[in-house]
C-alpha cells in the first residue's frame, strides 16, 4: 500500500538541495512524481508530490527532519491515496500591467467571489521595454467549476482590469 504524501521545502540556494530530497525519498522506497521547484530571494523553495510505501512514511518524516541541518526545512504533508481530480473547465489567466502591491489580492479575490480554483500560478516582476520602470506579470491555470459562467467570471475580470489598469486575458485552456 502506498502513501501519496506533499512536501513543501525551502532553503538557502546552493547546489545539491534537491538531490537531498530526491537521495531521502529513493531510500525509503519512495517515487517522485511531480515537482515544482525555483530559486526565490536568494532562497530554493519548492513544492513536491511523492509516492512511498505506507510502512516507510514515519522513517522518511525523520530523514527529512534531518535535512535541516544541512539547512532544507521540509514540512511533509500526508495525502489520501485516492486523489480526486477537480471537475470543471481549464482556463488560463494571463496579466502584465505596472507593478503596484494588491493587484493579485484583488484578481484572486474575484476568481474566489466566483468559485474558481487556482490550479497553478507563476508571477514576477520585470523591467518595462523603453520606458523603464517595473512591470508586474502573471499567468495562471484556474479551474472553472460547471456551473459558474465563464464569460460572467471574464466581465468582473475585466473591470477589475480597467480599475488596476492592467492587461488581462482569461481563456479556456486548448
């Protein structure tokens, strides 16, 4: 029987941080199957999602308590073994406008009003082309519940737009 468990790790970037995650894992049994994972600030911080034999769980929790001494602090979460996937449609949220803080509170904030989950959500920060200054860009992978109108979702988006003054784009995924 085996556990599916979630693994959040953040430490200071340097090499070998994630074969120490990835060397624990394999030696109590447990596959890798799906990672996201940055250098952010200075810092490595990931996210995982491994499999490992329900027998091995509490001796992987303590291989991973382990690792920071070598200064990796991983927080292990223990999931069901049947995952459910969510039902819905896929639709990706595109944003670039000038950079000012609130501009994701207020865009998760209507994606929330209508019960749209984020799915996955990359943003950063970049200097504007020609005319200096910092542009803020994002783009997301929300999931669209049946019932909630997709084009109901798209108008509050877009007068959210035109108050942050930011280009916005929500389409249904290809």
């Amino acid at each position: 029987m085996l556990a599916n468990l979630v693994m959040t790790v953040i430490g200071e970037d340097r090499p070998g941080l994630v074969q120490l995650v990835a060397a624990s894992v394999a030696d109590h049994g447990g596959n890798w199957l799906e990672s996201r994972m940055c250098r952010l600030g200075g810092q490595f911080a990931g996210i995982l999602h491994v499999e490992v034999p329900r027998d091995r769980v509490e001796e992987l929790r303590g291989a991973l308590a382990e690792l920071e001494k070598s200064g990796l602090r991983v927080v292990l979460h223990t999931e069901p073994t049947e995952i459910a996937a969510g039902k819905g449609a896929i639709a990706t949220l595109e944003l670039v406008g000038n950079d000012r803080p609130g501009i994701l509170r207020s865009v998760s904030g209507v994606l929330a009003t209508h019960g749209v989950n984020v799915e996955e959500l990359s943003s950063e920060r970049v200097s504007a082309p020609m005319g200096g200054g910092t542009l803020f860009q994002a783009r997301a992978t929300v999931l669209v519940p049946p019932a909630v109108n997709l084009t109901a979702v798209r108008t509050d988006l877009e007068k959210l737009a035109a108050d942050l003054m930011v280009d916005l784009r929500l389409v249904p995924a290809q």
